[in-house]
C-alpha cells in the first residue's frame, strides 16, 4: 500500500501534471494541499476515470486540502476549531483502515509578521484537534512549513532563527511526536539530508538549496509496516512540457 502527500500549488495549474505522477507512481491514497479552489471546481471526475475517489475541503484563490483514494473515503473532520479564520487546512477521512489526514500548515511569513503568531497558534491546535487519533492507525500528511531538524535545511547555519527554522516552531511539531506521531521519512533515513520543497527563483532546486517540510507522520501502528519511505524528487522536474510545482512530492510503502 503506497501513500503520499504533494502539495501542488494550484491544482488548476498542475491537474495534468497531478495525473502525470498519479499514473507513473500508483499510490493508493494521496494528501494533498495548496489546491487554490473552491470545492464545486474540483476535478472529481478527472480522477474518478484515473480510479480515485475524493473528497476536498476546498477554498477560492487560496489553501485547499484534500485525500485522494483507491478505495471511498469517509470523511470524519473538517479544519480545526477556533482556527476557521486561517482557512481551509485540514481534512481527516477513513480509508483503507487508516485515519488519514492532510494538513497544510499557515506558512507564517516571518518571525516578524503578525501571521507567524496565527501559524504558532494553529500548530499548537493541532495534536488535540487529532485527539484520540493516536490511538488507532493513522497518518497526518502535508506541508507543515517547518524543517523539523538541521538537516532538514540546505543552510542550517544561516536560517536558523528565520521562519521555518525557529525552535519555537520545531517545539511545536515536536508536540506532535511526544503525541505519539513519527516522522515516517527521518525514521526510516535518520541520517539522511534530503529536501521536498525548493524556491523556483535563483535555481534553487539545480543548486540543491531546499528544505524538507512536506512530512508523512504516522502513529505506531503504521510506523511498523513501513517499508520504505521516498522524496520523490524526480516530480521536481517538468515532465513531458508539465510544469512542476516548487514542492516534490512524499510516498511512503506500507506492507
């Protein structure tokens, strides 16, 4: 069983390149964020002829969250409450006997800027509006819009304390592993520097100067079927005159 995440920033713009990885890859159920529309233009039936059924929380211009799936997904969360002002962030459905969630992080701006305090505040939201997800196999998928360690950053040294990289922000996806979530990717490759998002200015991505913010995490139950667990940075990459989003996307194999 193969399950991911990809943040494609605009699915209007990356439809043809969604389905390009969905046909090359298979996955069995997909997270993803950034869809910037409204749930009445998701392209249900476009991925319904490719054997995926969705479900979508969707919001005009910005955000959008959604899960793809071979099998039907229930939905069983919308958003976290209290935190409906910052949009259309998290949605939760049962699926393939796992309670899948995709997650899209405010991205905060800056240390500076008065949204970073609204991402602290929804991230610390977070492992209570999961609640009793712990308890059960379940998966939390997306962009979270923190590198969670040094090695997550192309240049530790000269962002640490800049947005992403601050440690009042790693406390809080450290909250989520004192929860009972594991980071699928930093389990299986402990050692390992690898990165899911580059800058399109300045050839970020061919200078290798990216960051690993797009995480799978999965409670123990999942953890101990993993097989592997892939950045798939190949999906970078333009792909037959596609355009890519700035954001790789993330599979983990399941037995």
């Amino acid at each position: 069983m193969r399950i991911a995440t990809f943040n494609v920033n605009g699915l209007r713009a990356r439809q043809d390149f969604l389905l390009h990885w969905l046909r090359a890859r298979r996955p069995d159920v997909v997270a993803l964020q950034e869809l910037k529309l409204e749930d009445a233009h998701f392209p249900s039936e476009a991925l319904e002829k490719e054997g995926y059924r969705a479900v979508c929380q969707g919001q005009k211009s910005w955000n959008g969250v959604a899960i793809l799936a071979r099998e039907e997904p229930v939905v069983v969360r919308r958003g976290i409450e209290g935190q409906e002002a910052l949009g259309a962030r998290l949605l939760t459905a049962d699926v393939a006997g796992i309670r899948f969630t995709s997650v899209y992080v405010p991205n905060g701006k800056s240390v500076v800027h008065p949204d970073f305090e609204l991402k602290l505040a929804w991230l610390a939201a977070l492992p209570g509006a999961l609640g009793a997800d712990t308890d059960r196999p379940s998966v939390v998928a997306g962009d979270f819009n923190v590198c969670p360690g040094p090695l997550d950053s192309w240049n530790e040294e000269g962002l640490r304390g800049r947005i992403f990289h601050t440690d009042i922000e790693r406390a809080r996806v450290r909250a989520l592993v004192d929860a009972g979530w594991r980071d699928l990717f930093r389990e299986r490759h402990p050692e390992k520097r690898a990165f899911s998002w580059w800058d399109y200015r300045a050839g970020s991505f061919h200078k290798g100067q990216g960051l690993r913010i797009d995480l799978i995490l999965g409670t123990s139950p999942v953890l101990a079927r993993v097989r592997e667990v892939e950045i798939d940075r190949d999906y970078r990459k333009k792909k037959d005159g596609l355009a890519a989003s700035d954001h790789a996307p993330v599979w983990a194999d399941l037995e």
